[in-house]
C-alpha cells in the first residue's frame, strides 16, 4: 500500500486502486503496526501526480465515480491529460488499443472515488 496525505494506493490482485483521501469514509482492519510513508516528498504528492503517472504509462483505466443521483458511475479508458481540477479520459472502443478511441469525458477531480488499473 502506498500512502500520501491526498491519496492513497491499494494493491488488489493484479490491480491497483488509487483512492483520493477525500473520498475514504472510514478503514476496518487498521493493526497497530500500520506504518504510514516515511518519505515526506512522497506523502506530500498530489493526487494529480498519481494520475499523471497512469496518463504517461497509457494504464486502461476504470474511474469510479461520485455521481448526485447516488448511484455509482464508472467510466473506462486511458488518462490522456490532468489539469488543475479535472481529468480527460478516452473512452476506449472493444480494440485494446488507442486507434479505438471512440470519445473523450472531462472528470472533475471532486468526484472521484477510486481509479483502477491493471497493475
């Protein structure tokens, strides 16, 4: 697990989750030997580094979404930009590859929840 002030990273098989801090509610399973990051350049990375590093290594992507409707949103693809306080995600067509790319969404940051990808 990796561990900043604004996000952190869990490792779930042969996937990663980045969660932002904001959108963590509570942690069960908390030992007393849990150790935060020793690093304070790494505890202070934002999350908009976390996600530029998924958009440079071209990581599909799902990002799960806070919508106000309460139901949960996911959309798939690959982070093509970060800005300040949103994402661009290309939404990807049934090819692997990006010559698939069908549309591009703009993510607010505020309403992620977690962004998965294959580790």
């Amino acid at each position: 697990m990796e561990l900043a002030e604004e996000w952190c990273v869990l490792e779930a098989g042969h996937r990663s989750v980045l969660v932002p801090m904001a959108a963590v509610a509570a942690v069960r399973g908390v030992g007393r030997e849990t150790v935060g990051e020793s690093s304070a350049v790494r505890r202070s990375l934002s999350i908009r580094t976390a996600l530029r590093a998924l958009a440079r290594d071209r990581s599909r992507v799902v990002c799960h979404l806070a919508a106000s409707s309460g139901e949960p949103l996911a959309e798939n693809g690959v982070i093509d930009v970060v800005g300040r306080d949103y994402l661009e995600l290309f939404s990807l067509g049934e090819f692997s590859s990006l010559r698939g790319r069908r549309s591009r969404t703009l993510v607010p940051l505020d309403s992620l929840v977690a962004v998965v990808s294959q580790a």
